[in-house]
C-alpha cells in the first residue's frame, strides 16, 4: 500500500501565508491554502513603504550592525535582539529572493536597486516598489504559487 502524503494548512493567503506556502512546497510538502478572502484582495495589499535591508547601493557603507542598532534603538529596545539580528542578516538574502521572483522593485538609472530613508533608519535602505510595494510583493509571491499549484503542489 502506498503511504499517504502529508498535507499542511495554511491559514491566511497574506505575504506571511504565500510565503510559506512556497517554502513548504520547495521543501516537499504539499499545502491547502485557505483564504478568507481572495489572495489578491487581502490586507498585505496596504503595505507601501518598502522593506529596510542593508543593501548598500548608494555607497553610504551601510552595515548590518548599523540596521540592527537603529531597529532596535527604534522599538525603544523591547524588540527581541536575537530575532532582530537574525531579521536584519536575512534582510539582503530576502531582497535578492524577492528581486528574483519578479518583483518590480524600483532603480536607479544605472539598474540596481533605488534604497530610500524610512522609518527611523539613519541610512538609506528601504527598498520598494514606487507606492505599491505591497501589492508588487503579493503579486510576485501570488504567481509563485500558482505555478506550485499546476504542479498539484497546492
């Protein structure tokens, strides 16, 4: 007799929720996504800002350790340091992830990624798509689940 598959539920069609549809899928589970809503019409849509990661395309030699000083000094140092250096290491990687995936992030005219001041950051380093960074993300992650989903995967 063949064994049964798992199956994983993922609650919430969000960034969070695509997101790890994807990484579960890429590691061999396959998933039911459940949305109350349509994924494209979820609240993720409303994120404009960008996402702060040391990317250091203006020359302004940003640094890893500069990103986790100002976000923690930012949360007035309630922020759990051990998650925010892991968040600020991963920050880049993400970014590339992201970049990879065909999110439409904007640039400057030499083509690499435009970085502006946001948030309390001292550097520029958030990293966006014009006004709509949140709906470019979940545009981006929503096709990457798609082609999972051709694939029986989801």
């Amino acid at each position: 007799m063949a064994k049964a598959e798992k199956r994983i539920i993922v609650v919430g069609g969000g960034l969070s929720g695509l997101m790890a549809t994807i990484k579960i899928v890429e590691d061999g589970g396959v998933v039911d996504l459940f949305s109350y809503c349509p994924v494209k019409r979820s609240h993720s849509l409303c994120a404009q800002g960008g996402i702060n990661a040391c990317m250091d395309t203006k020359g302004e030699h940003d640094s890893v350790y500069e990103h986790f000083d100002d976000t923690v000094y930012g949360g007035d140092f309630l922020a759990d340091q051990l998650a925010v250096k892991g968040m600020v290491e991963a920050a880049p990687k993400i970014i590339k992830m992201f970049d990879r995936m065909g999110v439409p992030f904007t640039r400057t005219p030499e083509g690499t990624l435009d970085l502006r001041n946001f948030g309390g950051q001292k550097n520029k380093r958030t990293v966006f798509a014009g006004s709509t960074t949140g709906q470019q993300l979940l545009y981006a992650l929503d096709e990457q689940v798609r082609k999972w989903e051709v694939k029986g995967k989801v």
